[in-house]
C-alpha cells in the first residue's frame, strides 16, 4: 500500500532531479509543468516493477527473520487476539 500511496512522489522527484528549469523557473513551477506533464497515469510508471521489487524485498526480510528466530531457538511467535492476561 505503501508503495501505492507514495509513487506519484517518487516519481515526480526523479523527473525534478533530471530536468533543468528554465531560466527563472522556480522549483515549484518545475513541479507544476512536470506533474501537467505526466498526468494521473504517468505519475504511477514504474508500479508494477516497484511492487515486484517491494514484495521481493519484503519476502527475503520475513525469510531472513525466520531462519534467524529458528536459528537461535526462540519459541513461537505470541498470537494476537487470544484475549486474557
């Protein structure tokens, strides 16, 4: 979701840092010209290969944990929801 929210951002801030402004051209008048640029379906380029990325990324952290928390021996994890103290 994260990855969702914030793509927009991420790639205005890529197009900002390649693009030169104009001579006078503030960065907040840069931003304006990309973001008419690119428009609602360009700001979202690159999602797919951005939550492949992310999914991949996030998956070799769970695995990496797990083998760890098997490694040293720790026991289960607490389950959430079981009410009582």
């Amino acid at each position: 979701m994260a990855a969702l929210v914030s793509q927009p951002a991420d790639t205005l801030l890529s197009k900002v840092n390649k693009t030169k402004k104009a001579p006078g051209q503030s960065t907040l008048g840069l931003l304006a010209q990309l973001a008419k640029e690119l428009g609602i379906r360009g700001s979202f380029a690159g999602l797919p290969t951005r939550l492949v990325m992310v999914g991949t990324l996030t998956s070799l952290q769970f695995a990496l944990y797990g083998s760890i928390k098997g490694a040293l021996g720790t026991p289960p994890s607490v389950e959430l929801g079981k009410g009582g103290h």
